[in-house]
C-alpha cells in the first residue's frame, strides 16, 4: 500500500512533468528553431541536480528553475539557449557543479550565460558599499556582454516576487525595495513593460499592503461606471474601424495600483482626482499594402471625427521611438461625458515589442539568430560600458548616475548641420555637449538654442537646434552636478572631480606627513583618525583634501591633540573591571545580531524616543507604514517606507532593515510638515490657525506663507499624535473656500 509521502511524491513528480510538457508545447508554437533534445537534457540535469532540494515555500526546487524557463519562454519569447540557461542558472550556486561541466555538457554559449547569472546570484547588492557597487557593475557587465543574461535575471525576480509571500518581512522589504529601485527601471528600459508594470505592483503590494489594498478596492468599485464609460466611447470608434476595413483589438488598459499611488504621492493628489485610469489601445493589422506607421495616423483622423482631440496631448512614437524600442501612437480624446480618455494605436507588430522589448527585436531581424543587434540598446549599453570604465567609489551614487538613463522620457534636438539627437527630457545644454563629446562637457561655457545665447544649465527643449560653445579656459566645476542630468555627463563631470580632488589630496599627504615627522609622530591611523576628529571631519580622505586645498593648516591644536591621545591611551590599561562595568552600562547600546529580525520592531511610547531616531527627511508618524533601519552609528532610524532615502537604503543595506509597527497611544507628538494652496484674501492666514490652534487645538512649530499674484502657498510645521490628526486637519482646510489644495509636504 502506498503511504502518504510516497503518494506526494508521485504527486509532485506528476507536476513537475507537467510544467515542462508545457514550456515545451509554448516553446513549439513559437516561430523559433525546434530544439527540443537540448531543451530536455538541461530539465533532466537541473531536476536531478536540484533532487531533494525544497523552497521556502515547501515545493520541490525544481519547480522554480521551471517557472523562471516558462516567463524566459511564454512571456519574453526568448529561444532554445535562454530557456536551457534559465533551468541551469541555480545549478552552479547551488550545487557542486561547475560552469565547465556545463560547458561540457550545453556549449560555450550557455555555460557564458549560466556564468554570467551566477555572477550576480542572489541580490545584486551585499552589506558593504564597495560589494554593492561590485556586484552591480558585475551585473551591468554581464548585460553589455549578452543582454540574454539580464532577461533571465529579471525572469527570476519576476518569479521570486511572486512567491515573495513565503519570505520574512524584512525579507520582503529588502527585496521589493531591490526589485522597484533596480530591476523594474532596467525592465522598462528593455521594453517588458508588462514586466515592469507586475514587478512595480508586487512590489508595492509588499512594502504598502493597506494601500495597495484601498486602491484595489476603489478600482473594484468605480469598475461598473468604467465599464459603462469604455462600451460608449469604443462603439463609435468601432464602427469606424469596421468601415475602413480593418482587422483589429480594441482593450480597456487600466492604470497600474502602483502608477495610481505613485502619482497621488507626486502630485499630492485624491484616487478620485485622477483622470486617466481608464485608456484605450488599438491593436490592428496593417491593411493589405498598407504602410503601419501611416495606418496609425489613418486611424487617429478617423477619432479626430469622433471626439475632440487634445492639442497638447499626441505623441508620436511612431517616426520617433522611445530609447526602449516601444513604437505607438498616442492622443486624447475627449468622451461625450466630459472625461479625457488616452488611446494607443499601434500594429501587431509594435504591440509585441510593447511587450516583449528587445527579445521581440531580435526575433523579427533575425528570426533564425538569437544574436540579432538592436541599435538604440547598443548605444544605451555603450553609454553603460562608458560610465563603468571611470568607476565611482560611492555604491549609492554609482546607481543613481546608472537610474537615470533607466526612466528617462525623450525630446529630440538639432545640432547646427540638422543631424537629430535623442536626450532625454529636462535634460540641459551641458548634458547635450557630454552627449556628444567628453571634451566639449568639461569645456563647455554656454550654447546657442535656435541662435540665441544661453547659460549651459538652459532646459532643452524638443525642436530646439543647439550649437555647443566651448574654451580652453574652462574647467569642470563642482555646481555642475546641479543641473547635468544624464548618467553620462554626471559621471564624466565626477570623474574630472574625482581627478582634481587626488591631485589636492597628494598635495595633503605630503603636507600631513611632513607635519607628522617634524612633531616625530608616527603615520599611525588612530593619529590621523584624531587629527579629522578635532577638525569634525568623517574620513581621512577629507582631511587630505582640506589639507590639500588649504582650509586646514596643521598646528598647535592637532599636536595637542595626538599628544593627548598618547596619555588617554596609557590610562586605558588601567581602569578597574567596575569602571568598564560602568561604562558598558552606561552606553547601553543594542547591537544588530541581538535584533530579532523575524519580528517587528515594536514602536511603542515608552522605547520610542529611548530606542529610536525618528527620520527627518520623511517625518514618520504613528499610523504611517515604517521600517527600520540599523546605522553605522548603530542607531535604528525610522523611516516610512515610501520615503526615497529608505527606497535607497533597501537596495542598498537591505540586510539592515527592519519591519516595525506602531503600537503608540497619542502620548508623543511629532513634527509634520503641511502645504496649503489657495487664493489669496483678507484674513486667510487668520482662517488657517483658527482651524488648527482653536478648533483642532494642535501647537504651530512654524508657518510660512508666500503670496504671488493673488495665489497663496504656505507651508506650516504642525505637533500632531497620529496620522488621523493630519486627515482631520487637512479635510477641515480643504473645506475653507479660499483654500484649493492641502498636502502632508514630506
């Protein structure tokens, strides 16, 4: 008779069989080469590599090698050598094999990208700054040299968000907070929107449950009334297509949860105040003999008789791509209910490499050769392989130089021959002149747009033609960083930084070194240490600098001061174990290993303002969603978790957070920050404190308040208990009628 673990196992033997019979049947129906042998071998020496191997969430190892093949396969549509590569990817870290028993056994090809993956295994960032930095430049590396190495990575992040549930919480955070700085950019910049949009959501719905939930439940109410609004606006629109002879799919595309609450955050902004949830999008065939890119523009004259169409409003992305390849054409319409609807008319083709980016690229120049080239992705990468040759000591600036090619909207702009540039939008004169050249961006004085003369930090704009004016004189100076824009021209303008600064502080060393043998004093670290100490620096490197540059001369204060440190350091030895008793006791200082970070942090009102720094640069609250995070100072600071800084310390020290919860009884206030808007009148400010001090009787720390023609914006510091103070104070501001917008500004 069979026993309940040999009938489980036969269950999941049953399923695992399964879930390859189907990646095979999708991978047969594609329109790539039919290499199902080799596909076979590497399922049967990944299942028996990973053999007794289980998740987190229970099920067999193997399953998770085979749903990373499955979204490589059914939902980027890469071929035979991407699907083997992603059932091995685990197989060398995970197990005693080696990238050349896969070189032995699947080829040169697969061994590079198995090895590629294994490179980057696990979270693209470790505990330290120089790892994480190493990591990801590993990672970028790894694209640069076949970018089907980075699909199969975001494959397996995709996978591993989904199943993120069976992790611990701060797991959680880390790993979303990864997942929304890093891999959903770098998805979007390849073209997997549908991607990019499920890694966003995933993510959110880990770091904000509740307001993931609030949103999906307003879109669940507000769905019958969308529905109506979509049949009445397509009907007209698809008789029209039927008239002209089109094959065609008209699809509802409902605004992300995510892109919903990013943009009230941004904009400050109610769910309800939002107008484009509901667009519409034209997936059509081009009629027989037809051009695509002009069926687009057929179809847009064609609404243009239905609907009024927004002037400000069209985008062509048709004659003019996105940098991620994405091609469409996008108006607004308005509906006969007043409302503004976006539609997107694209062909089957653009709408495939909507989806699938630069794998449907590959596919249709080279339907035979996985190694097709796309020309827009080579010049973003060479742009990658150019700020990876000068890299950046500082992990954090190091990926936020890289993020901000990932997101970037594009204008185009004219140099003086008429040649077009793409850049991306808000970018500056300066960043056009690195765009083109390193030497015109360190030299650079200005520019003339459209013939007139402009300051270098001039906003471009699309259309504008832009002659770069340059001299020998010039040099890069620091206040660029300002307003450079592009990953490009705030590396390059670091890098020249970079390079004055280690001329300043050789000039430093020698300084120090000269001072340090003439008071006959070692080059011991604790001496320098004490040196920077007195002068209230943070490291040695600014101390050389400000050596260097001269606004520290070595004297009287520093030799007192390592003469000081000897005569501390002979006392040392010699307190007594009640002294060091004592002075334990007294800094009484929780280390992170004695954290247990499979539960929350417990904000309560006896250890909140003992335990824990409240973050400034996000004014945390009782009621807000928080994490923790355990500083170089060993200090935990709390921070909300849509805060930036916290988005940043996730990616970065993820292995330092730490999942908390209020449990305060309103016995503490705390300090937040309120913005009004409104239209300006006799006793206005009058109004706003009445409602505050009198009738909510909460403390004023500071207002400020700015009046330019008529319209007034003020900005007041308010003593609050919880986050219910800040909705009631702010629904008691919006109902005054002067008043016409009220904000928590964090």
């Amino acid at each position: 008779m069979e026993t309940n673990e040999e009938k489980r196992r036969m269950e999941e033997e049953a399923e695992i069989s399964a879930t390859f019979q189907e990646i095979l049947d999708i991978y047969l129906a594609s329109q790539h080469r039919r290499k199902v042998e080799i596909i076979t071998k590497a399922f049967n020496f990944a299942r028996q590599a990973h053999k007794g191997v289980r998740r987190h969430s229970g099920e067999p190892y193997i399953m998770h090698p085979l749903a990373v093949a499955r979204i490589v396969c059914a939902e980027i549509g890469l071929g035979s050598t991407s699907i083997c590569a992603a059932l091995l990817h685990d197989v060398v870290e995970d197990t005693d094999y080696t990238v050349e028993d896969i070189r032995n056994l699947f080829g040169e090809k697969i061994a590079q990208i198995v090895d590629g993956l294994t490179k980057i295994s696990g979270g693209v960032f470790g505990t330290q700054a120089s790892v994480q930095a190493e990591n990801f430049k590993k990672l970028l590396l790894t694209m640069s040299e076949d970018i089907r190495v980075i699909l199969i990575k975001i494959a397996d992040r995709l996978h591993n968000m989904r199943t993120l549930s069976f992790m611990p919480v701060n797991k959680q955070y880390k790993i979303a907070g990864e997942t929304l700085y890093i891999y959903a950019p770098i998805a979007y910049r390849l073209g997997l929107s549908r991607i990019k949009t499920e890694l966003e959501n995933l993510s959110f719905r880990y770091e904000h449950p509740e307001e993931y939930e609030k949103i999906q439940k307003k879109l669940a109410k507000t769905q019958i009334e969308r529905d109506q609004l979509y049949n009445e606006f397509i009907t007209p629109i698809r008789k029209e297509l039927d008239a002209m002879g089109f094959t065609y799919r008209i699809m509802g595309r409902l605004k992300s949860p995510y892109s919903i609450w990013n943009k009230m955050q941004t904009k400050h902004i109610a769910f309800e105040d939002i107008y484009d949830i509901l667009a519409v999008r034209i997936v059509f065939t081009p009629r027989e003999g037809k051009d695509e890119n002009n069926e687009c523009f057929n179809i847009y004259i064609a609404l243009t008789k239905l609907y009024n169409v927004h002037p400000d409003r069209l985008r062509d992305w048709v004659n003019k791509p996105r940098a991620n390849g994405y091609r469409a054409l996008h108006a607004t319409f308005m509906s006969k209910r007043g409302e503004w609807i976006e539609v997107q008319m694209r062909s089957e083709l653009m709408d495939e490499i909507a989806e699938k980016g630069v794998a449907a690229h590959w596919k249709y120049k080279n339907r035979d050769n996985e190694n097709g080239k796309d020309e827009q992705l080579d010049d973003w990468l060479h742009t990658i392989k150019e700020i990876l040759d000068d890299p950046q000591p500082n992990a954090l600036d190091f990926l936020d130089t890289i993020k901000l090619n990932l997101y970037a909207t594009e204008i185009f702009v004219f140099t003086p021959k008429g040649d077009i540039m793409t850049m991306p939008q808000n970018c500056t004169a300066l960043d056009l002149a690195y765009s083109i050249h390193t030497f015109l961006g360190n030299h650079c004085i200005g520019a003339k747009v459209n013939h007139k003369l402009v300051p270098m930090d001039h906003v471009l704009q699309s259309g504008d033609q832009v002659e770069i004016l340059t001299s020998n004189s010039q040099h890069v100076q620091a206040s660029w960083l300002s307003f450079a824009t592009t990953a490009k021209a705030r590396a390059k303008i670091q890098a020249a930084l970079r390079r004055e600064q280690r001329k300043i502080q050789r000039e430093g060393e020698e300084k120090l070194n000269a001072f340090l043998e003439k008071e006959e004093m070692a080059n011991f670290a604790n001496n320098i240490e004490k040196i920077w100490t007195l002068h209230k620096l943070n490291d040695k490197e600014e101390l050389l600098t400000a050596i260097g540059n001269g606004t520290i001369v070595l004297g009287e204060e520093d030799k007192e001061a390592l003469l000081g440190n000897r005569k501390r350091r002979f006392s040392f030895f010699f307190f007594n174990k009640e002294e060091k008793k004592e002075e334990k006791t007294e800094n009484n200082v929780t280390t992170f290993e004695e954290i247990d970070r499979k539960h929350p942090l417990r904000l309560t009102d006896d250890n909140l303002q003992k335990n824990y720094i409240i973050a400034e640069c996000c004014h945390p609250i009782p009621g807000d969603d928080v994490l923790g995070y355990y500083d170089e100072e060993k200090h935990i600071v709390i921070h909300k978790r849509q805060c930036p800084v916290a988005d940043r310390l996730k990616s970065s020290h993820g292995d330092r957070i730490l999942s908390a919860q209020w449990e305060t009884h309103r016995m503490h206030e705390f300090v937040v920050p309120i913005n009004i808007k409104g239209i300006d009148q006799i006793g206005v400010i009058n109004q706003i404190t009445e409602i505050t001090s009198q009738q909510m009787n909460v403390n004023i720390q500071k207002f400020e308040f700015e009046n330019k023609n008529g319209v007034f914006e003020c900005n007041v510091w308010l003593n609050v208990r919880d986050v219910n103070d800040v909705e009631l104070l702010c629904n008691k501001l919006k109902k005054l009628e002067c008043v016409k917008s009220v904000a928590r500004n964090d």
